[in-house]
C-alpha cells in the first residue's frame, strides 16, 4: 500500500531564516498532496495542498514543490516567524471514493528567535 | 464558529470498558474520517464514511466501530478498550466523497486506557 516518509522529524531554523520539509512517497498513482499544520492541542489545520498537475504552487510565505517522477514533494517557508513553530505534516492520497490518505509521521519546527 | 466538535476532550477509561467518542460538523459536508495519532507514526485513519448511510475500514481499523446515521454525525466506538488504544483521536471531515480534498479537523479527544 501508500507509504509516506517525510523528513526531517525535529527542525530548528533561525527566525527569518528558510526552512524545508520533505516527503517521498510510493505510490505512483497519488495525486494530491496537502500539508497541515498542528499546534500544541489543536487539530491540524492545511496550510497548502498541490494536485498533480501542477509542479509548484505559493502562498505568501509557504511554497510547496511536486516532483512526479521522484515521487517526492517539499513544503517551503521563508521569512520564518515564531508563529511557524509547530509540528507540519505532509499527505498523499488518490482520488476515488474507496482510497484513503496517508500521511507523512510529522515534522517538529522550532523557531529560534 | 462553524467547524468540528468532538467529546469528551479527554478521558480515562478502564481497560475492558465500551466508549464511545463523539464527532459532530455544521458544515454539510459529505465525508467524514477518524484517525489516531501516536507519538512518531503521525495521523493514521482507523475509519471512515463518504456520505451518510455508508463506513468503510482505514489503515488500523481493529477494535473500533463506527455509524453515519446522518450527514452531520460521526461516532466512533471502542467495544471493549485495550491500553494499545490508548491515544489522541481527532475527527475530520471535507466537503465532497474522498479525500482529495481539504479536510478540517477537530481538536482531538484524548483517551487513556488503564
């Protein structure tokens, strides 16, 4: 089945500084690629998604990357703030009513101020 | 505030004990999931349902039970818990049937099993 691996787990970037998160996955029939953000007992929350049809696509600050063929995608943030630090998750799925969406094991991002 | 509301937002339960954790949305969507997180292995879907009437089985769905009676409501049911069920259990739900789509997430129940 789907496997999702991301990295890295723990993030500590310097704030205004970038910072990049990655995820492979494994199956080559996925075509939807979203990003969450969870906060300390809160749900997560997206921040970004891509679809495959599309290569890259921005948001502000966030940016998220879509290499097909490598089967991998990557979530970016510039200009890192405070209000990033939280844990990111990234997810693959497929598109019919009977798959399901599996998600990367998360991402701790600490911003040091 | 339209959204998710889940309950109880964290209990203690006695191994062996049925319980059932609640999940309401006021956003009409059609699907609605269940997922436990656990230190490390992130969010996996233990069930699911595309739209009201109708529940098919995720990634760890053993011990647990769910219905869809209506569009709004999404109980999950430990029959007997076990302390490997011990977790954070968070509801989510999105718009269409699938999930290639945004989903918007409650803000979990924590549940331990003793």
């Amino acid at each position: 089945g789907e496997n999702v691996e991301q990295h890295p787990s723990t993030l500590s970037v310097q704030e205004g500084d970038s910072a990049v998160i990655k995820c492979t996955y494994s199956d080559s029939a996925s075509n939807y690629f979203p990003w969450y953000k969870q906060e300390l007992g809160k749900g997560p929350q997206l921040i970004i998604d891509i679809r495959s049809n599309v290569g890259e696509k921005k948001d502000q600050r966030i940016a998220v990357t879509l290499n097909k063929t490598a089967k991998h995608f990557s979530l970016h943030i510039t200009e890192t703030q405070p209000e990033d630090s939280a844990v990111y998750f990234c997810a693959a799925s497929r598109g019919s009513s009977a798959s399901k969406i599996i998600f990367g094991s998360g991402t701790r991002l600490s911003i040091r101020p | 505030i339209a959204g998710i509301t889940q309950a109880p937002t964290s209990q203690i339960l006695a191994a062996g004990r049925r319980m059932t954790l609640r999940c309401t949305q006021d956003m009409r969507h059609n699907a609605m999931y269940w997922y436990r997180q656990d230190l490390g292995l992130g969010l996996r879907l233990i069930h699911y349902s595309n739209t009201a009437g109708t529940t098919g089985k995720g990634e760890v769905p053993d011990g647990y039970s769910v219905s869809r009676a209506n569009t709004d409501d999404f109980p999950l049911t430990l029959a007997s818990a076990v302390p490997s069920q011990t977790s954070v259990y968070f509801c989510a739900s999105s718009p269409g049937q699938g999930p290639n789509q945004p989903q918007h997430f409650g803000d979990g129940t924590r549940l331990s099993i003793l």
